[in-house]
C-alpha cells in the first residue's frame, strides 16, 4: 500500500476550502456543550503535567463500561493505541478484512509483520462472510487479525453468531483479536454486537473522536483482561501521551447521555434519508450501521465537489476498493440536503445541462 501520500484519510480541511466536511465521520451536532463547558472552566489547569496513567478518566471509562480499571488503558487517539498494540505485541503475521482502516497496516508494516488480506466482495454488499472463519484457520501462525465493528468505510456490521466464532476461533488458536469500536455506538442496539473483552487475547479499541466529535483533541482507549500487556502499553512510547484537556473532555463526555441519544436518534434518522436520496440519484449504496455511507459512482466527484466546498472521502485509496468509490458522513438534514443538491448540480454539468 502506497503511504507516501501526504493525506491519507477523511477531515483534511487545511490544504483545501471546505465548507462542510462529509469526509470525516464525526458526530453531526458537534462537541457536547458538557464539555465545551467543562474545557473552558478548565483552563487554569492545563499549566500542570497531565496524569500519565490518566486515573480519573481510566476510572470513569471502566465504570461506564462495566470493568475493572486495570482493564482500560487511554491513548492519544485510536490511532496511537493501534500503534502502540502493534509495537508491543510485534507480530509475524497479521490478517486483515479489507477494505478497512488503512493504519491498520501501516502500524504492522513499521514491525516487518507479513500482512495477508481477506477480500471483502462487493458482490456480497462488502459484508464479512463465515469463510473467515475458514480463512483463519487456514493461515499458519497467525498472531494478530484487526476487525472494525463496523467496519471503516463499508459500514457493514458484524453479526454476532459470525463474531461470536470469530472469538472462539481466535481464543483456541491464541490469535490477538483487535476489534476496532470506534463507530459500533451511533447503533442504537450496540450492546448487541459489543465485542467481549473479557475473552482470552481479546482487545477491544475505542475513540471519543466520533461519537462526541472530539477528534482535535485525540482520545482514545483499548479494554482488555490482559492486565500484563496492558501494563505494557502503558509503558511504551512518550509520558504524558494524553493531554489534560483530553483528560478533563473525556470525563465530561461519559456524562452527555442525553447527547448520545440524540446523536443516534438523527444519525438513524438521516441515514436512512441520505441513502434514499443517494439512490434516487442513481448511485449504489451500501448498507451500513455507521454514521458513514459507501457508495459507486462511475462520475468522478470528490473535484467537482470541492469546487462548491464540499469535502467527500474518496476511497480509491483503500485497498480492495477502486476509483468511482466514495464515502460520505451523516450530517444533519440541512448538510444532507446541500450535499445531494451539488451532486445533482455535478452531474447535471457532466451531462451538459
């Protein structure tokens, strides 16, 4: 895979004018007021060195998750947990579902572990079929699989009879099975694909990034019963690797339930009218748990769209996906509404109208 580029991911509105990002997957209201206010009432408090172990947070992150402290380790983002789980753990081999998050493998490249892929078929919707099963216990010493719930950037879920093998199979092989939940609480019914932390080898990875749109202030957090290598990621890399005010936000975030309500309510809501209206264009959508959706469009887009200062993720650089793919955010109806208008307007210039 090809990292050279200088931007690989959704949310770059700094080298292009955008008005309204679609290419990154955040929450469409915005961080919580909870914890805007909790920032602001902060500020003299950034002068001191952050907790390096971040115990405060740790402590309200395993109380809101129902497990024990030493179960939860935070990190400067998802992004820096799958890195630090990477280096600590080194790897020969790896498997991966793709198209999926592509720091996934970048992460495992920095470690010399050889990557074996499993392709995702779009004529299957994209959606991971039981012959994962078969390809694990077919690859020999396998040591690490990354599984998205759901998965970045298909939105595909996970069912939980598939997973539930897929737990199994990891535990009696002694694979560690890092299941990425960054998306899987925009599902109003995530309980019921919530990955099982205590199981053996077992990490599940989470981010306060999309849910509490929160992503430039970078948390995230890992939940695994193995407290011997949680104590090493704790130790590996940098002191002070989270921030005080990531601290402090992500303590006030646990406490916006009545946000996240509302988040899933319309997440739900404008999905499901993004995706009609995708159709109605003529695009293929695919089905998705997430605040994302994937979708094909034999019209190149993502130019003619920032020419009206609209961001899209174009995902031609994922591997297992090919020019013409493209994935959009669920923003409010407001934003929705404007992003089919310039589509429609695009394509009608493509068409000579």
């Amino acid at each position: 895979m090809d990292h050279t580029s200088p931007y690989l991911h959704g949310g770059d509105i700094y080298s292009q004018p955008v008005q309204v990002d679609f290419s990154a997957n955040v929450s469409p209201l915005g961080m919580p007021d909870g914890v805007k206010q909790a920032l602001m009432e902060s500020l003299d408090a950034w002068s001191a060195y952050p907790d390096p172990r971040c115990r405060e947070l740790a402590h309200a992150i395993a109380k809101k998750e129902q497990v024990p402290t030493d179960w939860v380790v935070c990190g400067n983002g998802a992004a820096d947990l799958i890195y630090r789980l990477v280096h600590v753990i080194k790897p020969k081999r790896a498997l991966l579902a793709v198209p999926c998050f592509s720091e996934y493998e970048k992460a495992l490249e920095e470690v010399g572990a050889e990557v074996c892929h499993y392709i995702r078929r779009k004529e299957n919707e994209f959606a991971l079929e039981a012959d994962f099963l078969t390809r694990i216990e077919q690859e020999q010493d396998l040591q690490m699989i990354f599984l998205c719930q759901p998965n970045n950037p298909t939105g595909d879920v996970i069912q939980p009879k598939l997973l539930g093998q897929i737990l199994a199979v990891c535990e009696q092989r002694q694979i560690v099975l890092v299941l990425d939940e960054c998306f899987l609480e925009f599902l109003p019914e995530y309980e019921s694909y919530h990955g099982k932390p205590e199981a053996a080898g077992v990490v599940i990875l989470k981010a306060f990034t999309k849910l509490y749109a929160m992503a430039g202030l970078r948390l995230g957090y890992t939940l695994c019963s193995d407290v011997t290598l949680n104590a090493r990621l704790w130790q590996y890399g940098p002191c002070w690797n989270v921030s005080v005010p990531a601290q402090i936000a992500g303590v006030a975030a646990l406490r916006e339930t009545a946000y996240v309500d509302r988040v899933r309510r319309l997440v739900a809501k404008e999905r499901d009218f993004l995706k009609q209206e995708l159709q109605k264009i003529g695009f293929t959508v695919y089905p998705s748990g997430a605040n994302f959706l994937l979708f094909y469009s034999a019209t190149p887009l993502k130019d003619r769209l920032l020419e009206k200062g609209i961001a899209i993720r174009d995902c031609a650089n994922y591997r297992g996906l090919e020019e013409g793919y493209y994935r959009v955010a669920v923003r409010t109806r407001a934003e929705n509404q404007m992003l089919i208008r310039a589509l429609r307007e695009s394509l009608r210039q493509q068409d000579g109208f």
